[in-house]
C-alpha cells in the first residue's frame, strides 16, 4: 500500500482484531509508530524522512512481518514482528476475524494507494 500525508498527520496499516487488539505501523512524514496488542509500542524504528511511502505487513503462519519502502523497489523489513495467533475468540471475545485496516490520525489528509490484499499460497 502506499501512502502521502498531507499536513500533520499519521496514516498507516494494521492487522485489526477490535477496537481494542490490532497490530501494525504508522507513520507522519519523519518517524515510525510501531503497535502491538491495541497499543502503540515503544519499539523505535528509523524510518525515512518522506511524506510519501510505501507499507506491507505480511502474515504467514500467523507472524506478522512489516515493511516499508520510500520507492516501492528497495524494501526494509521493520524490527518488529508479532505473533499474532491469539488475536481471535478466545482472547478478545466478539467473533470475529483479523483483518486488513487502513487507519489515518490528527489535522490533514492522508492519501491510499495501491492497496493490495493477497493470500499466500
């Protein structure tokens, strides 16, 4: 998926459980937000400085792997990873699935591009 911010403002890609369980990254133009477990984290990841980029979270076998990309050619796997077998019934209760989600905050605009969802294999 690729993303350009516009004005002070945060957009990004998560895997969402509930309001209350999600996993992924965001970003405002100069620095990476990492959550975890319906949380931001404290995992500090070097992110480029750009008001443009690309984000990808794959999940095989139920780890979660993310990337980011200031071109879309040259990819940087995130620090993080998250086991993310227990976001499900028997955890958060509701029934319901882990799914893609887009996500924007704060004062501005974000624009989504090229959002592609695929199974593996």
């Amino acid at each position: 998926m690729d993303l350009e911010l516009e004005g002070e403002f945060q957009g990004g890609l998560l895997l969402f459980y509930s309001r209350r369980l999600y996993c992924g990254m965001g970003h405002d133009g100069s620095r990476m937000t990492t959550y975890s477990t319906g949380q931001t984290t404290y995992q500090r990841e070097p992110a480029p400085v750009v008001r443009r980029i690309h984000l990808r979270i794959i999940n095989d076998g139920n780890i979660a792997t993310m990337y980011y990309s200031a071109d879309g050619d040259r990819w940087q796997r995130h620090g993080a990873r998250m086991e993310v077998s227990g976001y499900n019934h028997n955890t958060a209760d509701e029934f319901l699935s882990l799914r893609p989600a887009l996500f924007a905050i704060g004062p501005g605009t974000v624009r989504f591009r090229q959002f592609r969802y695929r199974a593996i294999a």
